[in-house]
C-alpha cells in the first residue's frame, strides 16, 4: 500500500507557511484505513499493550480502533477543561506561546503497559509533554505511534529513548 500518495498536503493551513498534513484522505479509504489499523497491529500485538493513549483531537481516530484490535483499552489525553474527573495537567511550549493537555488520574494503574498515538510528529512538542503525564502516573510507555512523522523537524530529539513507529515519514518538506 502506497500510504504516502494517500496523505494530501494543505499548503498554509490553519495559518500561512504551515504545509497541512490531512488524514481525512486516507480515512476514507477502505484499504488505506485498513492499512493503518493492520500494520499498527502487526508492530504491537506481541507487546501487551493494556491501555492505548489517543491525544486530542486526531489521535482519538485510530487510537480506540487500535486498542480494540490489541484488546486493551482507549484512554484519552484531552485539552483542558474537556475532562471531569481529577486529573493531572502538562504545559508545553509552542512556537508561540503555550499550551496545555490533560489526563485522568486514574486513567490506568501504575506499572500498565501503555501505547502512544497521534496522527501526525512535528516538532514532537506534543508527544513529549504527553509522555511527562503518562510517567507522571507510573505508566510504562512501551511505544509512540504515529501515521506520519515530519522527520525534518527533528522531532525525536525531544522525545528520546522511546521505540517510535512512523507509518510514512517525510524528509523534506
Ligand atoms: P507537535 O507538538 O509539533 O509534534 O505537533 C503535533 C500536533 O500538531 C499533532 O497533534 C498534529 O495533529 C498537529 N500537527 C502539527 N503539524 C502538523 C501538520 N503539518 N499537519 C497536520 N497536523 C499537524
């Protein structure tokens, strides 16, 4: 499956000299959907994953597929003021200013074999600060994965020593 001629490229969305990653074209594929699910699946079934993490907004597509598929369960990292129960918060930096994500305090039990999911690694920022909060709560964080990475932007560096999974990644802008 080609997966990279299915992600189709917005230039100056939401704002002007962002080259917008949409998904929404390769969600609408069948196989391409099926793809993703599939080949997640096939990197992590061995790995007892209990809790699957999707981060808000489209981390929350395929995370809840992917923990069904593993048979763990979905937990989201959502932004503040969307969650009920107690909870704790992470800031983080952006290119300007900053901002903030959360999660329930008893999202999980200490020690749970937990997995990572967003759609799209930029500059890392995000997966980072959700990381803090996942080992904040005594997670263990087997994986971050990722439809697609922006490997340009060097977003590994801030989140180093995990195991990473990129399905499609790109060099160059
Ligand atoms: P970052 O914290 O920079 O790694 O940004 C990650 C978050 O921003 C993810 O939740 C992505 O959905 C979103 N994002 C950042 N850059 C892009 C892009 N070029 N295309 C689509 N989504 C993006």
């Amino acid at each position: 499956m080609d997966l990279n001629s299915k992600i189709r490229t917005i230039p100056d969305f939401p704002k002007k000299g962002i080259m917008f990653k949409d998904i929404t074209t390769v969600l609408q594929d069948a196989e391409a959907l099926k793809f993703c699910i599939d080949s997640f699946y096939g990197y992590y079934k061995d790995k007892q994953i209990t809790k699957v993490i999707g981060i808000e907004s489209r981390g929350f597509i395929l995370a809840p597929a992917l923990a069904y598929r593993l048979g763990a369960g979905f937990v989201p990292i959502r932004k503040p003021g969307k969650l009920p129960a107690e909870k704790i918060r992470q800031e983080y930096k952006l290119e300007y200013g900053t901002d903030t994500i959360e999660i329930h305090k008893d999202a999980f039990q200490k020690g749970e074999r937990v997995l990572l999911h967003d759609d799209v690694l930029a500059t890392g920022g995000t997966m980072a600060a959700a990381c803090n909060l996942v080992e904040e709560l005594g997670g263990q964080i087997i994986g971050l994965s990722f439809i697609i990475e922006l490997a340009f932007l060097n977003p590994r560096k801030k989140i180093t020593g995990y195991d990473i999974h990129s399905l499609v990644s790109y060099s160059s802008e």
